[in-house]
C-alpha cells in the first residue's frame, strides 16, 4: 500500500514540475570547453524592449549567468548577446453539439449548436547566444518562448521564470 502511495506521489509531483507554460531549448557547440569561460559581458544591440523589461531581463540574466559561477569581466571570455520578439498569436477554439440532449434521451432529437471562437494575443521570446570572446562563435544557444506581452503583471512575473528555464539548459551536459 505504502509503495503505491509513493507512486502516486512522485508522479503528481513529476506532473506539477513538468507543466511550465513556457517552450524552452538550447543548442552547442560540441567543441566548447564550458569548463574555461569565466567572464562574461553582456551585449544589448538588438534588444527591442521597453526600459521596464529591459531591465528586468538584463538582472534576471545577471544573476543567473553568477549563479552559473560566471563574473562580469571587461576583458570576458563570453560575449552574451541577448534579443526578444514577439508574435501575434490567433487561437481558434470551437465546440460541437454532440452530446447535447434534446428530445427523448442523449440520442433523441434536439438541436445542437456549433460555436466558433477566436482570440488574438501577443507572445513573446527570448534568445540568449553566448559567444566565445576569443574565436567570435556562437558556442551556445538558448530560446524561450511563451510570455504573454499584453498583461504587465504577467511579464513581470513571467520573464525572471522563463530566464530561469533557459540558463537551466546551461552549462549543457553532454552525453
């Protein structure tokens, strides 16, 4: 009994880990050595964003990149360039009669009605390319995707997770 109970447990808890709202991947270099990269400086060239959000992905990315045990350096071994995007996103959502009950029971006559809808939102990216100072190469890659650009609230809650998800990715563990 205690066996399945654990069962039960550990796989609610793998539910509730696995269900992040966001898609996150990343690619390498195979010939980077992760091990060497000490420093870091951030460059902004292409980050379109209002100084709100820019600032929070900017700390976001920091803190991560010195969780990782990086430094920022004048002289870094990585240049991290990061850059955002959004798209417009259309759902079209719509539900059948079936199943609807009308006249003499569930299969009997009745009328059933179709309904169509649609929503219009913003969603957000962001791309972290970290660059090997030295040989100016791309040796990582990582991309989330997912923030809901229309709320505020969201956003700020939204993109110190989704850096977090994509710096998890580094440094990558090879197999």
């Amino acid at each position: 009994m205690k066996k399945y109970i654990f069962i039960l447990l550990a796989s609610a808890a793998l539910g509730l880990t696995s269900c992040s709202p966001f898609q996150v991947r990343s690619d390498y270099a195979q010939s980077a050595n992760f091990t060497t990269y000490k420093t870091y400086k951030i460059r902004i060239d292409d980050l379109k964003l209002n100084d709100i959000d820019k600032d929070r992905v900017l700390n976001e990315l920091s803190r991560q990149l010195q969780s990782k045990g990086l430094q920022s350096g004048e002289n870094p071994d990585l240049i991290v360039n990061v850059k955002a995007n959004h798209k417009k996103v259309t759902d079209i959502n719509s539900t059948s009669p079936y199943g609807m009950w009308g006249w003499g029971g569930p299969f009997g006559w009745g009328v059933g009605m179709s309904r169509t809808w649609t929503s219009n939102y913003n969603e957000g990216a962001l791309i972290v390319d970290l660059i090997d100072s030295k040989t100016n190469k791309l040796v990582w890659q990582g991309i989330g995707s997912g923030i809901s650009v229309d709320s505020p609230k969201a956003k700020q809650r939204q993109i110190p997770e989704i850096m977090a998800e994509i710096m998890k990715n580094y440094p990558p563990q090879r197999k």
